[in-house]
C-alpha cells in the first residue's frame, strides 16, 4: 500500500472553486504516484481565508466564523475526490464550530466507498489554548483500509505516548499525522515524536506539513519541515527510520508500506518495544523509585 504526505505550500485562493481546483490538482498528482492514502497538513482548511476580506482573514475567532458555511462543500468535495481517484484521503484539519463561539480542530477521513469518519485533535498547542475559541476532542477513532486499522494524531497530539499506544492496541498499524509548524523547534518535536511512536509501537507513521509563508493568517504565518513516512528502526527497514522524505521543494514524499509484512517481522525483531511495553511498569521500576525517596527521607 502506498502512502503519500505533503508538504503543501500554503496559497491564496480567492475563493472555494478555486481552492477545489487546487486540491484535484494535488490529489490527482499523489494518485498518479500510486498513491492509495493521501495525507494534506494540519490548518490546511484556514487557506479559504485568503479570500476573506483582510478584516477577517487578520482575526482567527472572525476567520473559523467565516470558514463555517464552507463545511458542506468542504465534505463534498473530498467525497467526491476519495470516490473518483479511488483514494482514501485525509485533507488536513477543518476547525469545525462545536457551538458557543469554540471549535475542534478536526481531521476528517474520506473513503472510496464514501465513508466519512474524523479523528479530533486531542492536546492543545499553547497557541491554541492562548486563542481562547479551540477545545480539545475527547475520543479515539480508528479506520479500516483495505483490511488494515488506520489511526490520525494531529501534529501535538504524536508527541503523547499513551493515546498513541491506545490506539496501537486497538489495532492501528499506520498512524497518519497531519501537522503545521512554525519553528524549527516545533518542527523537530512533531518528527522526534514520530519517530519515537514508530519505535515505541513497531509501525508506520505518516506526517504531512505544511510549507511556504502566509502573513496574511495568524495561524499560517510561517511553515517549516519535511513531509516523512517513518517506519520501525529494525530488519527489513531503513536504519534511520526514514521510508521517504521530501527534499528540494518535492510536494509529495511517498512510500510502500507492507502491514503484513510488518507483522511477520516482529517474530525475528532486534528488539520488541511493542512488546516489551508492559515491562517498564514491572514491580521493580516501581520499588527503585520508593527507594530513594526513603533513602530522601532518611538523609533528613
């Protein structure tokens, strides 16, 4: 199964055609690939800004307002686009209203079949909770693709081992992981964090970026790293974890990923994290810990 993250370059539709006219483009482009999953980044919902007067696009509570009418068209066209390419797709985020002036940033999952599921983010980035208007989701969701389990962690939310292994034991063997960030740092942390679930879990993640500059967006001002597809570091996969990575402006970086594969290789792993991962809660973790705090209390 081959899948496809971007590094999609932030631009400035006037208005929905436009935008949609852009996303056949690129979908089109990653199915010519041999694409089966596309993943675009996180926010990518808040470029129909652009077309919003200035006094809107300038502010993110009057922006989200604004993009709401566009849900259903939004949900359409990816509908449409998953059916015709026979591609399951994830087109970035949609900061969708929950009611009372908040949203969620959501990460919706289209199927050729024309099934329409959605992973909410979970943790909030420290802009997000200065913004006053995004709430977390609060629930865990899975998706079939031709008979594998597939998971989203948006951006943040690969950082968090617990929920990540949540959904590892519910199944999951590809994560994919829609993000935007607007440092080096914040981009170094959402690819530790990749890496360390591909390690932790034994499976594939998939990260998709955003790219470019936007100053016309408070969220969208400034775009950093590369679009990867990481796999467990052990036999039969590169020693970097690293299937594929963009490179020189490239808009797509893709990869086969072989989940079949990947589950008879755990048999002769080098190591068995996945495995291994109830241990570090064994008794004498535990005791070392109530050790030096008597040994604290004693030295008083």
């Amino acid at each position: 199964m081959r899948v496809a993250v971007a590094k999609y370059p932030i631009g400035m539709p006037r208005d929905f055609d436009e935008f949609a006219r852009r996303q056949a483009d690129w979908l089109a482009e990653a199915k010519a690939r041999g694409a089966r999953i596309a993943v675009l980044p996180e926010y990518l919902s808040l470029e129909l800004a652009a077309g919003f007067a200035p006094a809107v696009r300038d502010d993110l509570a009057a922006s989200l307002a604004a993009l709401q009418p566009l849900r259903e068209a939004w949900c359409a066209l990816y509908r449409r686009l998953a059916r015709e390419l026979d591609l399951y797709i994830v087109p970035g985020t949609f900061l969708l209203a929950t009611g009372s002036g908040r949203y969620r940033n959501r990460a919706d999952w289209f199927a050729p079949d024309g099934f329409h599921g959605w992973q909410d983010k979970l943790q909030l980035t420290g802009y997000e909770k200065a913004s006053g208007v995004v709430e977390p989701g609060d629930a865990l969701h899975g998706f079939d693709c031709d008979g594998h389990r597939v998971g989203i962690a948006v951006c943040y939310d690969v950082e968090f081992p617990l929920p990540v292994r949540a959904q590892y034991e519910a199944g999951v063997r590809l994560l994919l992981v829609p993000s935007c960030t607007d440092t080096a740092a914040g981009a170094t942390r959402v690819r530790v964090g990749c890496l360390a679930r591909a390690l932790e879990n034994r499976f594939f993640v998939a990260q998709a970026v955003t790219a470019g500059d936007a100053p016309w967006s408070p969220a969208l001002d400034v775009n950093t790293g590369e679009a990867t597809l990481y796999a467990p570091m052990d036999h039969g996969f590169p020693a970097d974890g690293l299937l594929a990575v963009t490179e020189a402006g490239q808009p797509w970086a893709c990869g086969d990923v072989d989940i079949d594969a990947l589950e008879r290789s755990r048999a002769h792993a080098q190591v068995a994290n996945d495995r291994d991962w109830p241990a570090q809660l064994a008794s004498p973790v535990r005791m070392m810990a109530v050790d030096e705090a008597q040994a604290d209390t004693a030295e008083a």
